[in-house]
C-alpha cells in the first residue's frame, strides 16, 4: 500500500475516514488478473458475540445503539466488477434492531469510471433482551459477520 491516510474527526457523530492508495504490480506471469477487495477495513464485530450454544441470563448491551459503517471503491478504468455482495435487511425480533446491508454501483457519466458504494448499519433499539431471544440474537450477528466478511472480486482486461 503506497499511502495510507486516517483522519479522525472529534465530533458527535465520531467519524472515521481513512483513504486507501493502492496499485498492483503488472509484472504478474498471469493471464487474467484477478484482485479481491474486502470493503471493510472496520467492522462491527470480528467474531460472534455469542457463541455458547444456550444462554442462562438476559442480554443486556447497555445501550442502544446506531452503528453505520460506509465505504466507497473507485474502481480503475481498466478493472471490471466480476462479483460483489448483495443487499441484505434482517430484522430482529419485536422489531427491536436491523441490519441493513446495502451496495450500489454507480458509472461517472464523466470519467466513465465506476465506483461502489457499500453502507452497512447495525441498530440495536433495546439495551435488555430476555434469554428466549438469545438463538434469535446469536442467528443475527453470525449473519452480520458473514455479510461484513463478503469480498467484492475484480477482473482486470
């Protein structure tokens, strides 16, 4: 990676960008190239908060929360999207949290370059969840991570 560059802002909303400079070497015995990008540098969870099979107390989060996390890939003009994740909304219980999972592509009408948009959002609505809906919680964040860990693959011609 060439260059790297954080910019933390302190405000309320707590904004993180961090821009990613990177090229591949073209010197690759190859006749296709291939690169795989993970959209995510941060990630709402790593692994499953919940991983006992059952669950003997209440969960509480402390509070409620609104996590969103958005990522904009502008893809060089001689790279083609070859697979890239689907949408995704799963809905808790009760209607007490969501997450929503949401790609777009979009073509500049004046460079011609393409550009994905990623958005993920995690919203927990309750802090207390009663022990009957641990499964249902458990379910939840292994889909979150499974969606987070998605990979978007590239083509180059």
């Amino acid at each position: 990676i060439p260059s790297l560059a954080k910019t933390l802002e302190n405000s309320i909303s707590k904004s993180f960008i961090c821009k990613v400079y990177f090229h591949q070497n073209d010197n690759h015995m190859f006749y296709r190239q291939i690169s795989y990008v993970e959209p995510f540098f941060v990630k709402h969870f790593k692994k499953n908060p919940f991983l006992n099979k059952t669950r003997k107390s209440s969960i509480d989060f402390g509070y409620s929360f609104l996590d969103a996390i958005s990522t904009k890939i502008i893809i060089p003009s001689d790279y083609l999207i070859d697979e890239m994740p689907d949408n995704k909304y799963i809905n808790l219980s009760e209607n007490s949290g969501y997450f929503n999972f949401r790609t777009e592509v979009i073509k500049d009408t004046i460079t011609q370059n393409q550009h994905i948009t990623i958005e993920s959002k995690l919203n927990i609505d309750r802090t207390l969840y009663n022990v009957t809906e641990y499964a249902n919680l458990q379910t939840f964040f292994s889909e979150i991570i499974k969606k987070n860990n998605e990979i978007i693959t590239l083509n180059k011609f």
